[in-house]
C-alpha cells in the first residue's frame, strides 16, 4: 500500500510518500498548487493520502484527492492505537498529535518523551501503555530573540543559525546568544530530567525546524543516549493514521 502524507503549514508544504511503514520520498513546497499536487500522484501513483492542514483553502486539493484516491483529513479524534486523554482535543495541535502517532510508531510499549522544536517548543508524553495526557508548550528559539527585541527596544534582534556557537557572552549580541541558546537547552534538560524520573527507560525524540541544532547540542549530556532526532516524525504520524 502506498500512501501521500501531506502536512500543509502556514510557511511551507512537505509531503511524504510511503510504501506501508517505510518512507520512500520526501519534499517540501514554498508555494504548494494543485498542478504539484497532480504532479505527485502521477509520479508516486498512492492509493491512500491523508492531509493536515493549518490553512483553510484546502477544499481545491480534497475535492480532487477525493476523485482519485482514498482520501481522508487528518484530525486529533484519529487514535492509531494511542488513547487520548487531552481534555480539549479539537484544540489540540495537529503536529503535536501527529507526532504523539509517530513516536508510537517509532517505540512500540516505550515511555517517549517528543520534543518538537519549531515556532513554540512542545514537550509531549506517551506513555508506555500507549496513552497520552498533554504536554507543555514554550517559545521557540527565534520567538525568544524577537521578543527580547520587541519588549527591550534598546536590545538588539540578533541573528542566529545552528553554526552559532554556545559561549558566554562578551559583548550584548553574544551575551543575548548565549542566554537564549544555552536558556533553552537548560530548560530542555530540565523537562528530560523530570520525565526520567517518572517514566522508566525513557526514550526521547527531537523534531521540528530546529531539533537538529538541538539533538547536537544535547550530545554531551548525560541524557544522550536516550535521545533520538527525527525530521520527520509528524509525517510518520500522517501515515499511522492511515495505515490504521
């Protein structure tokens, strides 16, 4: 069975094609039309796509999808063997249940902590019986940069890329790097180290814009070896609900 994941975001568009469990192509959209859509399954030929979708106008692409494949929308009510617990699930993100299915998919009957590092910072739980109650969500790194700009007007917005080196701070733009980087990987510890000690064997897996900068600065820790990177653990989700 050969399934389309598409998981349609405010800045970008990826789309993922998998062959039961197993990802065989990956691609990413600026400016996603139905021509590309058209354009992957007449390469890809999927019998299944699932769409998530943050943006409205999406009626275009479900109405064709609809005509030429089993088609569904994804939606925080699809379980994929995970029992969800969240009070309020309609307003529950659909990237971070998503990704609550990849981690399922990823570590069957194991305590995982996902961690997806993109706009905001979510922390989210599954356990081992394969339940989940929530998380937490906290700034994203470049949130944190504006916001000391935005509500410190003689402070700087200092630019930052994952080359960025993690020092203490000799001038006002490297002290202002350093509080925010090294802030964040504190706070991300934190949040391992008080799951760890809830949750036996715990496992963890970054995702998100900015889980690969993170993953390599945590290799030093002493959580380390608990922690896994993967890019593309909200699109392996896509494709539990549909296997489901």
């Amino acid at each position: 069975m050969r399934n389309l994941c598409l998981d349609i975001g405010n800045s970008f568009t990826k789309a993922a094609v998998f062959d039961q469990s197993v990802l065989t192509h990956f691609s990413r959209f600026e400016n996603f039309t139905l021509r590309e859509l058209e354009m992957l399954l007449e390469e890809f030929k999927p019998q299944h796509v699932v769409i998530s979708s943050v943006a409205e106008a999406v009626e275009p692409f479900e109405e064709f999808l609809k005509a030429h494949t089993q088609y569904k929308r994804f939606s925080t009510l699809d379980k994929a063997e995970v029992e969800n617990n969240y009070e309020t699930p309609t307003t529950l993100g659909l990237d971070r249940w998503a990704a609550i299915l990849g981690a399922n998919a990823t570590y069957k009957n194991a305590a995982t902590l996902v961690i997806d590092a993109g706009t905001c910072i979510t922390y989210d739980l599954l356990t081992a019986d394969r339940k989940y109650y929530g998380g937490s969500i906290s700034p994203g790194i470049n949130m944190r940069f504006k916001a000391i700009n935005t509500f410190a007007t003689r402070l700087p917005l200092v630019e930052w890329d994952a080359e960025t080196e993690i020092k203490e701070g000799t001038d006002t733009e490297t002290a202002i790097a350093s509080g925010i980087l090294q802030g964040t990987i504190n706070e991300i510890k934190g949040f391992i180290a008080s799951y760890t000690n809830k949750h036996n064997a715990l496992k963890v897996i970054i995702t998100g814009g900015d889980g690969n900068f993170l993953f390599k600065q945590l290799q030093n820790s002493i959580f380390a070896a608990q922690i896994t990177s993967d890019p593309f653990l909200v699109l392996k989700g896509l494709n539990e609900a549909i296997v489901d």
